[in-house]
C-alpha cells in the first residue's frame, strides 16, 4: 500500500488533522474582518480610514487597537507560529508507517488541544490554561519529532550505499544511548558479500571502554587489521597480540 495515498489509513488521517488545522487557521482571517466591521474599528493602516462604502463615517479613531479585534489577531499569530510544525512533523511522523492507533491519538489529539486552544483564548480564560493546552500539542509535536529522526537514524544504518563508518557510528550511538551498562554486540554488516569492518571496530572500540575502566594502558593498542580477519581483537603497535 502506497504511503501517500488517502487508502492508507494513516495517511488519511493525517489528511483529515491537516485540513481542520487550515480551515481554523484560515477562518481566523474572516473573523478578524467580521470583528473589525462589528465595532467599525481596530484598523492598521492610514489608508483604511478613508471614506468608502463600507466605511461611511470615517474616524481617526479607527485607527487605535480594539481589544475584541486584537485577541483574534493574537489567536491568528498563535496558529501561524504553532501549525507550520504540525504540518510538516505530521507528513514527516506518517513516512515512518505508525501504527493507525498512535497516529489518530497523536494527530487528533493535536487537532483537539488546539481548538480547545481556541476556545480558551476566545472566551478570556487564564493564561495557566491556555499554556496547559498549548503544551499538550507542543509535546505531541516534540514526540513525533524525535520518533520521526530515530527511525531515519536507523535505517540510515541499513543502507549499504552508506559509508561504513557512517552505519557504524550511528549504530554505535544507538547502542551507548540505549543500553549504558550492558555488553553490547554489533551484527556484522556486509557490503556486497564482503565484511566492511564495522563490526571489528565496535568491538576494538568495547574492549577500549573496558580496558580504561580497568586501569589498564590503552593508547599504545588499535583494532586488528590482519586481512580477512574479523576477530576484533586488539593488537600492539609492534604487531603483537
């Protein structure tokens, strides 16, 4: 099943949170405008005081904030800051196939924390509850984020057409980031039939780690090149084992 395409589930419910996010982000612009004529103020620029026949009575006034006309500016400013992420850490966060449960309680539940955003904005409510509502979909954007670039990282190092190295420091941060005290292992990875050495370098690298706990000297030592093999062992620099 392809992706990008509305018989993909997840797919189509990512479409659905996306379109209701710009419908209200649009609707913002309207309701600025219905506000703006229903107090026949809060106006920006010189030119909007002029004489016209939706301004028949002109006032200098006009030009002077309104605080009903100014909150749905804020409320529109809020969104423009907020749904650019949502947007495109959404279509990122569907690329990495979730399963249709985490997405609908992720991407719907972004879409609810901001109209009750809304709502708490329009009606006055304290700033403790519009921040309460705010942060509810900065962390799901936070969380998608970060699930979106670990899986890229993973894969990163499934690609043979990466360098080896590449693979194996991605792979190797992983690992510490995952598993701090544990002994860890790195599968051997094959370019073409042929070892590419990332996991004799893994393993020089452990011994490393547990040598320098230990006390012992390490900087006279590197990982065994001996050709074909892949022991992983450390050797001297004269040679020896």
């Amino acid at each position: 099943m392809d992706k990008l395409s509305l018989q993909n589930p997840v797919f189509a419910t990512y479409v659905i949170a996306a379109t209701l996010m710009i419908l209200k982000a649009v609707s913002m612009s309207w309701l600025t405008v219905i506000r703006m004529m229903q107090v026949k103020g809060g106006f920006r620029s010189p030119e909007d005081i002029k004489k016209t026949p939706l301004n028949r009575a002109p006032n200098p006034k006009q030009l002077e904030p309104n605080e009903r006309v100014e909150r749905i500016r804020r409320i529109q400013l809020n969104d423009l800051e907020n749904l650019p992420f949502f947007l495109v850490a959404g279509f990122l966060f569907v690329l990495t196939e979730p399963s249709l449960v985490l997405a609908r309680w992720l991407l719907y539940g972004y879409v609810v924390s901001r109209l009750l955003h809304f709502a708490a904005y329009f009606t006055a409510r304290t700033h403790d509850t519009r921040a309460t509502l705010w942060t509810v979909g900065s962390v799901i954007l936070i969380f998608m984020t970060c699930r979106t670039a670990n899986v890229r990282n993973w894969h990163l190092c499934d690609k043979p057409t990466r360098p080896a190295r590449v693979r194996f420091w991605v792979l190797t941060g992983h690992l510490f980031a995952r598993q701090p005290r544990r002994s860890l292992t790195l599968p051997e990875v094959r370019v073409d039939g042929h070892p590419t050495g990332a996991h004799i370098q893994f393993a020089a690298l452990h011994r490393l780690k547990a040598a320098a706990r230990d006390g012992r000297k390490t900087h006279a030592t590197s990982p065994c090149r001996n050709p074909g093999c892949r022991c992983g062992r450390l050797q001297s620099h004269d040679g020896s084992r």
